[in-house]
C-alpha cells in the first residue's frame, strides 16, 4: 500500500531550462552542450496551473524559483511572479538567480519584482563572471532601501539570514549568497556532484538516506515532475501537472518508490546510484516527528521504477567524460 507522505517543505519551480553561464560542477553540463541556451521557458498558464493546484490542496510550503537554469531570463517573470501571488496570497515566494536578468534596469527590474509578490530574491554571487558585483552597483542599493527592500549577504552578515528561511509575507529581501566554491558555512556550504550531472559518480553516500522525495517538490518548465530537483535530464519521470492533481503525483507510485528505497538508503538506482546529495539537517524521516516507518523495497518498487526510468528522459542528456556510458 501506497505510504502517504505529508506535504512538501519546498517546491521549485523552474521558470528557464538553460542557462547563460557554465559553472563548474554544475549540471547544466548534463543537458546543455554550451552556455547560452537554448532556452526552454515556462509559461503563465503552468504557473498559473501549479499556484492553483498548491492553494487548492492548502500546502503550506516554501517556492523557490530556481532548478536548472537562470530563472530572471524568462522574459514573463514578473507575469508569472504576479499569477502565483494572487493564488497563493501567504506563502514565500523565493526566486534564486545569477542576477543576469537584472544587468538591465536594475532598479526597476529589482523592485518590479517585489511588486509583482516576490519575498526573498536571492543572488549567487559567482565571482569567478562578476554579475552580482555589477548588479549592485546599478541597483542603487540607498533607492533600494527607500523602496523598502533589504539588502544582506549570507552568510557574511549572519546565518540568521539564510534565504531559505520562512520570511513573512510583508518581507522584501534582497539576499546576497557567498560564492558556493568558497562557503565553509551556512547551508550551502556543501558541494555535491548533481546526481553525476555536474561531477564524477560519488559512493560516499551509499547506505545513506536521502530526503530530498520526503520533502521537495520540482516543477519543470513545462510542468513536468521528476524524481528529484537534481535529476537533471529528468530521467525518473513522474507525470505532469497539465495531466495530473499534483497530490497524485506526490503521493504517487513513482516517488513512493522512491522513498521506500531512499529511505532504506538504496541509492543503486538511476540518478540516485552515485550521487553523493547529503540532506542538510537529515531530522526524521519519513514524517516530521519520526512516528512512522516505511517497510523495505518490494519488487513492486523495483517495477515501478524501473518503468519510470524507461524510454527517453525530459531532457536530453549530454554526455560528458565521467557518466558511465549507458547510466543515466
């Protein structure tokens, strides 16, 4: 029987597929030949179907514009920002960006969002292409401040300023992040290889549970469902929000699969087998008080994955050097 799992703590929405920079250890490199695109972006009628169908279930979860690609490139952002904050008027609204979108007025592009609803947006400060430092500088940060928005760096000005925490609705944060190829601290301080997208197969974890299908939630740029954010080509397929209630598609087959074998700490399949993620702050699975337990895998589980996994993935895979021919 089918476990059902409480709603998730976060939900990702990936307003672009694509990505104008190649980062290191990123991976764009598993689904994009180069940088620059080509680009894939979301649509205001899936964003308007997934706020919906969030609102409509009464899930009282985090969104974070994000997943893979640059999300401010999407040229309806502030449409899309506006459609998720009429129907889902109380919840964090996050979006997690290189700041490319914001190179050109950046005051107004700044503040437009935070019009539009946006909570927290939060900047990666790469130093490595030097965006956010430019951004800065064109955003006018004493405008900024009249306009009611505040300006941090994390974790420089204190963890207390994590842009994933729950900030109220009235918030309008603007929120600096170190460098991740730096960070010693905070909760972004650890690396992993992106399910081998972004980096050589890793067994360090294996035997080691994994939360990410307990309690997150991606949406692809056409509204499609994987089995994890950081399946990047989307191998383990779930359905789609345009076909399907997202409450089916949560407590569905698929991620029930999932959980059953993550939570015995079986990473020996698809993106899992060799991705070394270690879930911040792990806590109790699979319920937030640790009352239940999942029993081990069946072979039903293996099936069902196994038929997730066949056929063609969301998005094409690019091969690169360190994918063992025929994986993923």
């Amino acid at each position: 029987m089918t476990y059902h799992q409480e709603p998730p703590f976060c939900i990702q929405v990936e307003l672009t597929e694509g990505c104008n920079l190649r980062c290191e250890g990123c991976g764009i490199h598993g689904i994009r030949e180069k940088a620059g695109g080509p680009y894939n972006y979301m649509m205001e009628r899936t964003a308007a179907r997934f706020a919906a169908e969030v609102a409509r279930l009464g899930w009282n979860c985090r969104i974070e514009m994000a997943m893979h690609g640059e999300p401010s490139l999407n040229p309806d952002m502030f449409d899309i920002v506006q459609v998720m904050r009429e129907r889902l008027p109380r919840h964090q609204l996050m979006m997690t960006s290189n700041g490319t979108g914001f190179l050109k007025n950046t005051h107004a592009a700044i503040v437009g969002l935070f019009n539009a609803g946006l909570n927290v947006l939060a900047l990666d400060d790469y130093e490595a292409v030097k965006i956010v430092p430019k951004v800065l500088e064109r955003a006018m940060l004493d405008k900024l401040e009249a306009s009611g928005v505040v300006v941090k760096r994390y974790p420089q000005d204190g963890l207390e300023w994590s842009p994933h925490r729950r900030w109220p609705r009235s918030a309008r944060m603007l929120i600096i992040i170190e460098d991740i190829q730096k960070a010693t601290e905070g909760s972004h301080a650890k690396v992993n290889n992106h399910a081998g997208y972004g980096g050589a197969p890793n067994d360090s974890k294996r035997g080691v549970r994994c939360a990410k299908p307990f309690r997150e939630l991606g949406i692809r740029w056409d509204g499609s469902v994987a089995g994890c954010c950081i399946d990047w080509s989307g191998t383990i397929k779930v359905g789609n929000i345009h076909k399907k209630p997202l409450d089916e598609l949560w407590n569905g087959p698929v991620l029930d699969a999932m959980r059953h074998k993550l939570y015995a700490g079986e990473r020996d399949f698809g993106p899992c087998d060799g991705c070394d993620h270690e879930t911040y702050r792990l806590g109790l699975l699979p319920d937030k008080l640790g009352k239940d337990d999942l029993s081990a895998p069946t072979p039903e589980h293996e099936a069902t994955l196994r038929k997730a996994m066949a056929g063609r993935s969301y998005t094409p895979l690019v091969f690169q050097p360190w994918m063992p021919r025929g994986k993923k």
